[in-house]
C-alpha cells in the first residue's frame, strides 16, 4: 500500500465491517504479552507468508542400531559433528537450517526469493555427501562403524514463518512441500540411493 508496509502487515483501520462483530483485545495475559511483545527482541523472520523454496531432508542411515551401540557422550560428540559439518555445507550455499529432529536436518532455499534456490540446494546436498564421505574413515577408525546418509529434496510453496514457543523464536516452513521433501528422502532407502530430488526440484 501508500504505506509501503510488507504484505504480511495487517492494519486494523482497513478492515471492512458487513455485518455485527465482536471486539476482543489482542493482548489478554501474560503469555500473549510474552509473544507479541517486540521489545527486547530481534525478529528473525517474517509473521507468516507464503513462499516457493526448495525443502532438503538428510539422516543418517541405521541410525537406531549407530545410537544403541555408542556410549551416550560418544553419540552427542558425533551428532555435534555431523550437525556443523551439514549446517556448514547448508548456509555455505544459501540456505537456511530450518530444525534438527533427532539424527534428522530440514532445511529450506529460497526464502529470500532468489531464482537459484533449487540449484543452490542441489549444490548443498552434494557438499554434505562429501562431508559425510569425509566422517566415514573417522567412524570405522574410532568405532569400526560404518556411515551413511540419505538426502531428498523438492521444491514447491510453503508457509513461512517465525514459531515462538517460549522465550525461543524459531523461523518455520509449514506445508505439503516439506511433506514431500521428507518422503524423497526416504524414498533412498527403497531406490538404493543416497540423494533424490523431486521432478518439481528438477
């Protein structure tokens, strides 16, 4: 608008009334005063949008077996190093790490709306396969465990947002496209891969 606000901003003085409405406050208590409160925090994404970016997925295979048969400190210390080397692939090429579930990444390109997001994912995967080639010897060597990991990747709209839960603000991709992207990557397992994109990707 003449404003110049975003298109995720919403100014109460536009709305239209057709009809009897009721008028609640928005801020009622203590909690909602927590998560909408602006001060004293940086916001780190946008209220909610929807975006087309490319959504990668990457696990470790064997997971549950490589987790029973290392001590608790030896796990975190591999995860810890598995996670830098990936995340460190992931912002080198654009993208952002979106959460860490488990042994599991996900991932997203493109919400800063370059037309490369697919290219820049597709590179991303490709240099954590290298890293996670490049971790091989070191698990045989320290705990005679074999190492490997599967990606998938697609490419499709998705809602863009910040989840706060807590004093944590966290940027968030919801939808069918990240849906997808999971299922790519454990479609490795049945095609005896260790990357796969979608066509949409593609």
């Amino acid at each position: 608008g003449p404003l110049g606000f975003g298109a995720e901003v919403r100014l109460a003085c536009q709305t239209k009334v057709s009809g009897d409405l009721k008028l609640r406050r928005l801020v009622l208590d203590e909690t909602d005063l927590a998560i909408t409160s602006q001060l004293a925090k940086s916001s780190i994404g946008r209220s909610g949008e929807a975006k087309t970016i490319a959504v990668l997925f990457c696990d470790i295979r064997e997971f549950t077996s490589l987790s029973q048969r290392l001590s608790p400190y030896d796990l975190m210390y591999v995860l810890n190093r598995y996670f830098f080397q990936m995340a460190d692939a992931i912002e080198r090429n654009g993208g952002q790490v979106e959460k860490f579930i488990g042994d599991a990444i996900m991932a997203i390109f493109g919400i800063d709306d370059a037309p490369d997001a697919p290219l820049r994912a597709v590179k991303a995967a490709t240099d954590m396969l290298d890293a996670a080639d490049r971790m091989k010897p070191y698990m045989k060597s320290l705990y005679d465990q074999d190492f490997e990991v599967g990606i998938g990747l697609h490419y499709g709209e998705a809602v863009i947002g910040t989840i706060s839960g807590g004093r944590e603000e966290k940027l968030a991709a919801i939808g069918e496209t990240v849906n997808i992207a999971s299922r790519v990557e454990a479609a490795n397992k049945e095609a005896g891969t260790r990357l796969l994109i979608s066509e949409a990707l593609y």
